[in-house]
C-alpha cells in the first residue's frame, strides 16, 4: 500500500480514502457454488470482467475481489462483487464471470484408479 501511495504520488495523483469513493449503481456479489479453499485467483480476467463492468472509462465501475489464494470458504459465500454503471454492462460481466470462472476452487482427488 505504501508503494502503491508513493506511485500515486510520483504520478502526480491524489490519494483518497477508499470512503470517499463513490459507489457504482449496479453491483452484484458472485457466491462459491461449493465449500472449498481458493486455489486459482486469475488476474488477467479479473481485468477484462472490470473491463467488461466499464473500467477504467466509469470511474465507479470495475471488482472488488472478497478472498484470497488458500482461503476457506463456504458455499454460498460471496467471492467478489461487480460494479457498474449500467444494468447492461453488470449483466454482460456478470454472463462473463459465469462463463470463465475467474475465481476457482481448489481440485480435490477423492480416489486415484489404477
């Protein structure tokens, strides 16, 4: 965080408490189907869902991401939240998420055959 701030800085940006961010209109939490522990967080579509969500051209629009790589979680239990400005633009991130599943579970082996 200190370097991010220091980047910010150098760039001649200003720093804001996340408070004082404004809140997109559309947003919509995407739960686990299933009890389990993260095992792959894939940045790249993470990006392109933000992208897809309005990003960086809608200032309020974009993901929060709830877990991190090796946390438990429990099904039903939220993953991370899309934000938009347009009930378009959540749905079609949404679609998006649900088809590329940019955050996974950890594959379990129950058996191995021989």
């Amino acid at each position: 965080l200190a370097k991010m701030k220091e980047i910010i800085k150098a760039k001649g940006g200003k720093i804001f408490s996340s408070a004082q961010i404004k809140e997109a209109p559309y947003k919509l939490q995407v739960i686990s189907k299933y009890d389990g522990e993260i095992g792959i967080i894939n940045v790249a579509l993470l990006n392109r869902l933000a992208r897809i969500a309005g990003a960086p051209a809608n200032q309020t629009a974009g993901v929060m991401l709830l877990v991190s790589q090796g946390q438990k979680i429990r099904k039903n239990q939220g993953m991370f939240v899309i934000h938009a400005e347009s009930g378009l633009k959540l749905k079609a991130a949404y679609d998006f998420a649900l088809k590329n599943d940019p955050v996974e579970l950890e594959k379990v082996v129950l058996e191995k055959f021989r």
